[in-house]
C-alpha cells in the first residue's frame, strides 16, 4: 500500500470546486479563517487561527497526475492566519501548509492608507510524469551519456578526442534503466510595497525571484531525454504616478532578467547509429548532438498611462503606450549532420535576439444621456523582431543555404460598443470592432483584415428572472502570397500553394449566447446558460476547414428550513473541428482539386478527419447540521470526457486506402467523493474527520501497448522510426482514498 | 533536503514578523468614526452595523485618519434623515443588485470611488474596463460590511458569472486555479484594463511569459503563430487535452502543417504502438497501398512533439532549427 498526504485549506461553493478544492486542502472554509474576536496583548489586538490536521493517502499507483500541483504525503499539514494591529498600523501573516512541496508564507501589513507592504514565498510542485526510465548516465545534468548501449552493448574506450564530455563517467558497462520522475520545483520569492505618504503623489515597488528545477521530457528523433530545467526569473518594478478624481498618470517601469543555467543539452545521438553514415557510434562514441534550452534573456519595459476625466459629455479619456525590449545572446552551436562529416557551417556564431515590443491604447467613455454608455476606441500594436540572421551554409560553402526568417508583425484595431436601457428592465448593447494586421515576416498570409459584431439584449423585469441572449459574428479575410516561385514540379512544395493555416485563413465565425437564472420557488435557484460558435474556414483547401464548440450549463441550489442545503450541477462542452488534407508522393499533383491517384507507392490522394471531443460533468453537494455542533457535508462530483478521430478518403481510393477511425483520443473519467463531518467543540475549537475518494481513469490510443524499453533492432523501424521513449505522460490514471482529521482553534 | 526548506522557512518567517512589529509603533490618534449616526442605524440594520464595526477594514480605516471629518454610515450611504422616515430603498443609496436599490451599477460604482478611485492604482481604468461596462457593481463582488476576508473576493467569486471558466477549470489539463497555486485576480485585473478580457498585460503573450519565461526567446528560428498568440494552439483555462492544448496532436498540428510529406499523412489506428501489422512499403511514415501502417512516432506517445520538441522556438542554426527539431 502506498502512502500519500493529504491537507486542507479554504473554500466553499458548488461542488464542482469544492470536491477538488477538499483535495487541494480546502477542506476547513471559513472556519480556518473566518474572523475571530481579538485577543489583546498590550497595545496590539491579535487573532490567530492555528490549524493541524493528520492525514492519510492511500493510492493504487504512483502518478504524477494525482499530485500535479500539490504534495499529498501521508503525515501532519499545520497552517495558522494571524492578524494583529495597533492602532492605524496592521499586519498579516499567512501561513499555509508549512514544510511541504506546496508550502506558502504571506506576510503582509502596512499603515492604512499610508503605506502598505507585502512579503511573499510560496512554493508549488509541478509533477509531469513518474517512473521513467532511460539508459542514458547523467540524468539531472545537461551532458546525457552511455556505456551500454541498448542494443549494440557496451561502447569502446573513445579515441577521439573532439568532445571530451563523454569520456568522463563510470567505467564499464551499466544497466540502462535508470528511474527517474519528470517533475519541477517552483519556488517564488517575492516583495512589494506602496507608499502613498506624499498624496496624491504615490510610489511602488516590487522584487521576485522564480526558480524552477527540476526534470522535463524533451525528445528528439524520438529518442526521449530527461532534459534538465534550472530556470532563474528575476523581475522588479518601479511605479510612480499621481492620481486625483479626474487626473492619473503613472509612468511604470518593469525589467526581468531570465537565467537558464545552461544553452544546450548534450546526449549521444543513438538515431545515427547503423545509419547511412556507414560506420556507428561504437567507432566514434565521443561524438554528440545537442539540443536547445530556453536561452538565458533581459527585458525591459516601460509603461505611461493617464486617465482625464470630467471630460464633455460625461466622457473620460484612458491612455497607455508600453514599449519592451526583448535581447539574449546566445553562442551558437553548429549540428553534425552525419558522424562522419564535420559541422556544418554558420555565417555567424553568435545569435543577437532583439525582439521589440510597442503598444498604444486609447479609448473614451461617454455618458452622454443618462441611460446611453458608449466606447470608443483604438489600438496599435508593433511587435519588431530586429535579431541578427544567421545563414547556415550546410557542411561546405557550396551546401543548402538557411536563414533564419525573424518574425515581425503589426496590428491596428479599432471600435465603439455601447448599451442603452430600455422601458421594463431591458438593455441592449452593440459594439464594432476593426482590426488590420501586417505579417511582411511570414511565408503564407501577409495581411488579415477583420470585422467583429456583436449585439446584446437583457432584461431583468421580474424580480425573480433575469435573462440575456448574445449573438456575435466575425468576419475575417487574408491575402495569401501567390507562391509563384514554388516549384510546379515538386508535388512536395506545390501542395503548400493549396494550404491555409487555420490561424490566419479567412474565415467567418458566429457565436450565440444565452443566459438566465431564475427562483421558481422560494429557497430555489437556478442557472441556466447555453452557448454555441461555428467557425467555417471559407476559401481553405488544404486545412482545417470547419470548429464549432457547444457549451450548456445547468446549477441549482436549494435550501431547506433548518439549514439543510442541496446543490447541484450538470455542463456539457461538445467540440468538434474537420481537417482537409492531401497526401502527395513523387510523381503526383499537389492540386486537390485534380482529383485522386493511386499507382503503386506513386500516390497523391485527398483525406480527412473528423475529431470530435464532449465533455459533461455533474456534481452534487448536500449540507446538513445534524446537531447544534454537529454537521455533515457530502459531495459527488463526476467529470468525463469522450474523444474521437474519424477518417475519410476519397471513394475513387477506398479500396486502397483503407484508415482505420480512433476511438479514444484523451478519454477520461475522473470522480471525487468527500464525506465530511464537524464538531463544533467549543465556540474557538472546531475538530473535523473526513473522507476523499478520488478517481481518473485514462484513455488514449497513442498510450495503447506503450512499450517502455528502446527499439528492439539496431536499424530504423519499417517506418524508418527508432523509438527510445521513456514512458513520459503514460502514468495519468490513479485511484487514491484519502481520510483526515483535523482541528482548528480561534484565539 | 525538505529539512533544509523548512529551516530556511521558519528563519525567513521569525525574521520577518519581528521586523514588522518593530516598524509598527503605532500612535493613538482621536478617532474619525461617528458612533452617535451609527447607533441610529443599528436600530433596523443591527446585523450590518455590527459586522461592520468588528473587523471591517473600512471601520479600522476610518477610526484613524487625521482630517476633521466624521465616517460612519452616511460616508457610503449618504444622508439618512430621509430614510429614517419613510424607510423606502430610494431614499438611501443601496448598494444592493440594480432591481432592489433601484440605482444603477455605475452609480453605485460611482459612491466607492469617491474615495477609491484616488488610493487604488488597480481602479485606474475602471470606466473603461469590462466589468463596468457590463453592469458588475463593487458589491456584486465585495462584501462591504464584513471581515477583512470577506472584502477580497476569490476566484470561487468570479465563477458565480463565469460558469463557462468553472467548468473549464475540472478538465484533465488546467492551471493550478483549483488548488489555489494560481487566482484569476494573478491574469486579469477585474477593476479594468487597458487590454482585452482585462488582461494584466499588453497581450495574450506577454501575459503568459511572466510565468512561462523560457518560452519567451528571442529565438533564432520562431513559430509565427506562437510568437503572436499562444491561444492559437492553447486554451487559458482547461482543456481536456494535455499542456491545455485546444485540440491533441497530431491533428493540431496537421491543421497547418499539411504539406506534403509526413505532416499530410494520416495517422490512423493502425499507426499506434505495438501494431504487429505488415510493414508498408514505402519508407518515411508514408501510407502504402494495400498495406498496413506500423507504429508511428508521430502518433504515439507525445505525437509530433516526439521529434519537433522546440515548438515555441529554437536556437539551433541550420534545418533542424527551422522546424524545431532540436
């Protein structure tokens, strides 16, 4: 039996959260923290809500998924909120979970409306994927190795001396599981304060530091890695600004310095091995790849906003311009295609990333007539990337050239939208939005003009009604590059001419909206909203050419004399989306419209797919004082999701082609029950005793007869695929009961 | 190594809690709060008075500012005497839902800022943000009368409107909202902003770098639509899709990248682990006729992020950059 922890905090609500909530240790609400009478010492009234709590996991498997942001290990969780203040002066201390992977410490305090301040360290888990394994030495570290090798078995003493990394290590030949989870640490420390002594001047600060460490999956050539992660984020801000009734302005200034402890990640390239290379790494096991890191950067940015009110018809006039600098450095390394050839050839080792970042918002808000409110307003986005190019030139001069294409882009919008009040509680709102965009940078669509519409009504006549319907539409039409200079005789780059990225394509999208809540009866209160949106992507015929999305949700609450409480929920989401595309090989057009050929392994031939995705979950929560100290809650809580992905060829194919639909694409049922009861010992002492059950079954054909051992041949696989996964992400499922005790004292 | 943090832990803690009770002296001032219209009130309002003079922060505030006027019921509610009489919702300024107080959310709005408009940087664009303009009063958040507590709304607030983002937050993939590691309050400012969905940054990106940091480049080689918005591909909230992506692999990345070669070949079942098939002909993960497909990397597992890890940017020169490969 397995052993997990289990600690509570805060919250209440419908049972959706509030089961999920339990489990994240939110057990308590407001009688963790709920205000107490203060207790004088001297000078300084104090409260204190100190909270202990004993708690036990059971779990059938050890997944990541079921401790993904917290730590739940069998043993004590302490928490306490402490308030104390003296006179106009207060201070808060916060502290939540204390010595765990989750733990969080607020201090916080000030002066009212002079000064206040606030000190922060929390830290937070961020657990992927347990039970990995890999034959690779030096997981942690950015130089991964190996003596043995899966399949070839132990490697010869290096004789080449290019890169040295590999020569160091145990000796001899070692087993190739090695375990490891795929987890991060995050620790944030933080402080800030505001001082507005000099009103109606003010002035703030702050400082944070985020460390993230720890182990990602990273994969290339599908040969899996356990990447290291050792990130470093320090930000501060300076503010100071001045505000009155009808004037503020502020001028803000913000700088962030990003640290990754290391550029690359060394590993021995297995793909290369038995390749057409003609010899193997056994020969030459010195030799490495690398992958990249995120790249250590700086950014510094300023911000001006102003506000002027008391402007003619009831107007305000808001401002902001920021402008950002983005910059890293990065010294290049350059790739060895194959073992026995050298590197390849880059124009420039050194990468100067520049990536400047401008914007400027305006807007003015009218009341012109009592019952009218309007906006008008504008934007300008330029996002210039200035980074040096760096041509690759292949492993000699005369090789496939390679720039790198740096990605600009420019955005003007602009809009009004307004509400009016009708006779009999009503309301309607309209609104018109434009905005251009300019992508010189990219290779498919260089401009995108679009066109937003929306329109509301709402009326809340009746004292126990209200309701609203939205409808929305969206026009949006780009102008693709002709692609002329593509070779008409490369089926494999003409085919692009035919493509349009669903993020760019013209498409026209309507959305609908309908809400309402309404008490039927007294004690009873209902939600109610449904929503739908279908975008169809006109002109495509390579990509995704429709999505659409459903969405309904139904909440009921009611309460009973004697404060007996029910409620309830049911939602449904329902996506689906379809894609077009065309298979082409040698010899075949890239035209869809040119129909389908099928000749041997000579094909080109149109297919689609259908994915479809509905989620529908549903809860219900009853509260009940069973005593004047004694009460019992108990909440169910189920969320499940079906996935599929259907396939279509064209029927003059079928014969030949015959694809096979997947059933179960992120298929997942995930069930939560808490049974909890209170006894109120004492006015300041409250114990607890509960129970969790808490449940994800997991689906997905692409984790189906997941093998975790390496490729079983030395050469590529009939599909010229060499596998060495590590089993990341297969560990999703558990099934987990959780029994707790806890007490809670006000002082 | 827990020991370890725990020792850091409670040092930072003793350390910081006696620096804060040194810099509070603390200097008795007369207090600013008038009882005397508070007592009249109390008389029908029992429960509101009360809990306001217990731990509210308004009630704490008042008692010690150093001006020559007088707090109490009337600051927020305006003059009584009317009320007194006829005892009428219209006659005070009620800050309950628009069809009981008879006032509108902006007016109601418009009582709180009289003061707050000029000590809360967070309210700078209120006027123009989208709770305002959609008729969400202060009230409909803050709980005026009660304890510290009850006047900082939490995300289980939001939620009593955005039931569409609730539901979204139980989903396989979700940030850390429900476990209370991440509040909407730390991406949207519900008193207003410039930007869209009152967005705490100039956009969805620069938004989601404050946390994502290593994905922020400037990288050598880029993913346009990555690079402009990261809702192009993930959802903010939940999904029932790993790393909240809007739609599973291979199929997100098909929906673009379907030119010729593996990215327009269809990975169907037959292409999943452990197929004992035939092997096709041909070679590459591309379909033969009248055979069947084996285990495909690209469909398996982690799908096109198994080779192409570096989706949100690469730094390494050459082919393999450019479609982040490497």
């Amino acid at each position: 039996m397995k052993m997990k922890t289990f600690k509570m905090k805060q919250g209440s609500g419908l049972i959706l959260t509030v089961g999920v909530a339990l489990l994240s240790g939110q057990a308590f609400g407001e009688d963790a923290v709920g205000a107490s009478e203060p207790f004088k010492l001297g000078n300084y009234e104090l409260s204190a809500v100190p909270e202990l709590q004993f708690q036990v996991v059971n779990g059938e498997k050890k997944s990541a998924k079921f401790n993904e942001y917290r730590d739940l290990t069998t043993g004590v969780a302490a928490s306490a909120n402490i308030h104390m203040n003296r006179d106009a002066y207060y201070t808060d201390l916060t502290i939540k979970d204390a010595g765990r992977k989750d733990q969080e410490y607020m201090l916080s305090g000030g002066k009212y409306e002079t000064f206040n301040y606030k000190l922060r360290v929390t830290e937070m888990p961020h657990n992927l994927s347990f039970g990995a394994q890999t034959f690779f030495q030096g997981v942690g570290t950015n130089n991964l190795y190996y003596y043995d090798h899966p399949y070839y078995g132990p490697v010869t003493t290096p004789t080449n001396s290019t890169t040295a990394k590999n020569t160091t290590g145990p000796a001899g030949a070692v087993g190739w599981k090695n375990n490891f989870d795929y987890s991060l640490d995050i620790f944030d420390y933080a402080a800030e304060g505001s001082l507005s002594l000099f009103a109606p001047f003010y002035g703030d600060f702050g400082v944070e530091k985020r460390t993230t460490k720890g182990i990602k999956p990273f994969a290339v050539g599908t040969i899996e890695l356990p990447m290291p992660v050792d990130f470093v984020n320090n930000t501060a801000f300076l503010e100071v600004g001045y505000r009155k009734e009808n004037l503020k302005l502020s001028a803000k200034y913000d700088f962030s310095q990003f640290k990754s402890a290391s550029d690359y990640l060394y590993y021995k390239d297995l793909a290369n091995v038995g390749g057409s290379g003609g010899t193997t790494d056994l020969t030459q096991p010195d030799k490495q790849s690398i992958v990249t890191i995120a790249p250590s950067s700086y950014m510094n940015k300023a911000t001006l906003s102003g506000v002027i009110g008391d402007l003619p018809f009831n107007s305000t006039l808001n401002m902001q311009t920021s402008y950002a600098v983005l910059t890293d450095k990065v010294e290049l390394v350059a790739q060895m295609p194959t073992k026995t050839l050298g590197s390849e050839i880059i124009s420039d080792p050194t990468f100067k990333g520049d990536v400047r970042y401008h914007k400027v918002d305006i807007s003015v808000t009218s009341r012109p007539i009592e019952k009218l409110n309007t906006r008008l307003y504008g934007s300008y986005l330029n996002n210039t990337n200035n980074s040096t190019r760096i041509t690759t030139l292949g492993i000699t001069s005369s090789g496939t050239h390679e720039t790198n294409a740096v990605f600009s882009y420019k955005k003007a919008g602009a809009g009004f939208d307004g509400n009016y009040r009708l006779p009999f509680d009503s309301k309607v709102a309209a609104g018109y939005h434009y905005t251009k965009s300019f992508r010189p940078d990219r290779t498919d669509a260089l401009q995108t003009n679009q066109n937003d519409v929306f329109v509301k009504l709402s009326n809340n006549t009746f004292d126990w009604l209200d309701a609203s319907l939205k409808g929305e539409l969206l026009y949006r039409r780009s102008q693709f590059k002709s692609f002329g200079n593509v070779s008409e005789t490369d089926p494999r780059t003409q085919v692009y001419k035919y493509v349009r990225p669903f993020d760019l394509a013209s498409k026209n999208m309507w959305k609908l909206t309908a809400e309402t809540n309404f008490i039927p009866i007294e004690g009873l209160g209902v939600d109610l909203s449904y929503g739908a949106s279908k975008s169809n992507y006109i002109e495509t015929q390579v990509g995704r050419v429709f999505d659409q999305i459903q969405e309904a949700y139904l909440a009921s609450n009611y309460q009973f004399k004697g404060g007996y409480n029910v409620s309830g929920f049911v939602d449904m989401e329902d996506t689906s989306f379809k894609n077009n595309s065309r298979y082409v090989s040698a010899g075949s057009s890239g035209n869809p419209s040119e129909g389908d050929k099928v000749s041997g392994n000579a094909q080109a031939f149109n297919w689609g797919e259908n994915d479809k995705t509905r989620s529908w979950g549903y809860g219900l929560t009853a509260d009940a004082p069973i005593t004047s100290k004694v009460s019992l809650g108990v909440s169910w809580l189920q969320d499940i999701t079906k996935g599929s992905r259907a396939f279509s060829v064209d029927p003059i194919v079928q014969t030949a082609i015959k694809l096979q639909d997947i059933g179960e694409v992120d298929n997942a049922k995930h069930s939560l029950l808490n049974v909890k009861a209170t006894y109120a010992a004492t006015s300041r002492l409250t114990a607890s005793i509960g129970f969790v059950f808490d449940q994800l079954k997991y689906e997905d054909d692409a984790y189906k007869n997941y093998e975790l051992k390496p490729q079983s041949t030395s050469s590529a696989n009939a599909n010229g695929v060499v596998q060495y996964l590590t089993g990341a992400y297969r560990d999703s499922a558990y099934s987990a009961q959780v029994y707790y005790i806890a007490a809670t004292y006000r002082l | 190594m827990r020991k370890k943090q725990n020792g850091r832990m409670g040092w930072l803690g003793v350390l910081l809690v006696g620096a804060v009770w040194l810099l509070a002296p603390g200097v008795s001032v007369a207090s600013t709060f008038d009882t005397s219209e508070a007592n009249q009130c109390i008389e029908c309002h029992k429960d509101a008075v009360n809990n306001f003079q217990g731990a509210n922060v308004h009630f704490k505030a008042w008692q010690f500012r150093k001006d020559d006027s007088k707090y109490s019921c009337s600051t927020c509610h305006g003059p009584g005497e009317k009320h007194i009489k006829d005892k009428s919702v219209e006659s005070i300024i009620s800050f309950a839902p628009e069809k009981v107080s008879k006032r509108t959310s902006q007016e109601q709005a418009a009582q709180c800022l009289t003061c707050h408009s000029t000590q809360n940087k967070e309210l700078m664009f209120w006027k123009q943000g989208a709770h305002n303009r959609n008729d969400v009063s202060c009230a409909s958040c803050h709980t005026m009368h009660g304890g510290t507590e009850k006047m900082k709304p939490t995300s289980e607030t939001c939620f009593k409107c955005h039931k569409d983002v609730k539901s979204q937050l139980n989903k396989f993939s979700h940030h850390p909202i429900i476990e209370g590691k991440v509040s909407c309050n730390d991406c949207h400012n519900p008193h207003g902003t410039m930007s869209d969905k009152n967005l705490r940054a100039e956009n969805v990106n620069q938004l989601c770098y404050k946390c994502h940091t290593d994905k922020r480049g400037p990288f050598l080689y880029e993913h346009p639509p990555v690079a402009e918005n990261c809702m192009n591909c993930h959802r903010a909230h939940g999904s029932q899709h790993a790393k909240l992506l809007t739609v599973r692999m291979p199929s997100l990345c098909q929906s673009c990248h379907a030119d010729s070669g593996h990215p327009s070949t269809p990975f169907d079942l037959r292409t999943r682990m452990g197929n004992s098939q035939p092997a096709p002909v041909s070679t590459g993960g591309t379909p033969a006729v009248n055979s069947n497909f084996t285990t495909s990397a690209r469909f398996l597992g982690r799908s096109c992020v198994n080779c192409h890890n570096t989706i949100h940017g690469s730094n390494q020169p050459g082919h393999r950059g450019k479609v982040w490969y490497r």
